[in-house]
C-alpha cells in the first residue's frame, strides 16, 4: 500500500458502503480522445474483481534478490459502472474526490499487474483539472456501482471536503 492512509481509507469506505471488494489503482495512462484511463497497481487483489482468467507470475522486483521470492497477479477487472475515490489529507481536514465511469472490456491494454479499463463520465480534461484543484494522491480505490451518494453523506457527517465529479 505504500503508506498511502487515504488509499487505505478509500478501500476501506468504499468495501462497506458497496459491499463489495474494490481494486487498488493508480492511474498508468489516459487516453484524451477515447474519454478512457488505464487503471491498475501490482499487488493482491480479490480474484472475484477479473473479468476471467487470473495469471500468477514471478514478481520481477526479487528477480536479483538472494533467499526472496514473491509473486503477482496479472488480470482485467470485470465490465460495468465504477466508481472512483480519493482521500487526501488537505491539511486541514480530508478531503474526498469522487468519479463516476464504466469498466469496459477489450482487448489487452496491460500485462503484469490487474486493471480496469475505465471510460470515464466526466471528460478527461475536466476530471484532471478538478482533481488537481483540490490535491490528490497517485491511489485510487476502484469499487463496482455508483456509491456517491453513500460517500457525500459520509463526508457530511465527518466534515469532510467533497468533490464529486
């Protein structure tokens, strides 16, 4: 997790309120024109996230390593409504950003880690700057179903910024 508290924070709020597990993401590459991003990080994720086969292969960080052996997982999340969170500490309080988009299936766009293929609700260029207005981590918490609304009433309740894209 990289020490990343808002990214744990995002999974955790978003596996409860969904009720169901999120993936763990960095956004790895945009497309402007396809309104798309590329979202994905190594590490374990829940296998009931792919959208079929899941591949388990040696982790090339320990590939020179003596005595340390390790592994990844590598597959596509499963098609349909996303929603995207970050929590941010903006010094004063945490702030949370929240996005909706789609999962789409198609052809591979990534080996080596799982990922999501998302097309996204607002256009990108929008999302960017917004985002970038506030603050933000490179982690986002990736859930199935659009959970806004549990999220902007949770942010009321703890005083919490909210952007919700």
């Amino acid at each position: 997790m990289e020490a990343d508290i808002g990214a744990a924070t995002g999974l955790l709020v978003s596996r409860k309120l969904a009720n169901t597990s999120p993936m763990y993401t960095e956004i790895l590459t945009y497309d402007l024109k396809e309104n798309t991003v590329l979202a994905g990080h190594p590490g374990i994720h829940d296998v009931r996230l792919a959208d079929g086969k899941v591949v388990i292969t040696p982790d090339s960080e320990y590939a020179d390593t003596e005595g340390l052996q390790g592994a990844c997982m590598d597959f596509q999340g499963k098609a349909g409504e996303v929603t995207l969170l970050s929590f941010v500490d903006t010094k004063d309080k945490f702030h949370v950003t929240t996005a909706t988009g789609e999962s789409v299936s198609c052809p591979e766009k990534l080996s080596g880690c799982p990922h999501m293929y998302i097309k996204l609700d607002i256009p990108l260029e929008n999302f960017y700057k917004n985002i970038c207005s506030v603050g933000l981590t490179q982690h986002f918490s990736v859930v199935h179903g659009h959970i806004g609304d549990k999220v902007e009433k949770l942010a009321d309740l703890l005083n919490m910024g909210m952007l919700r894209l």
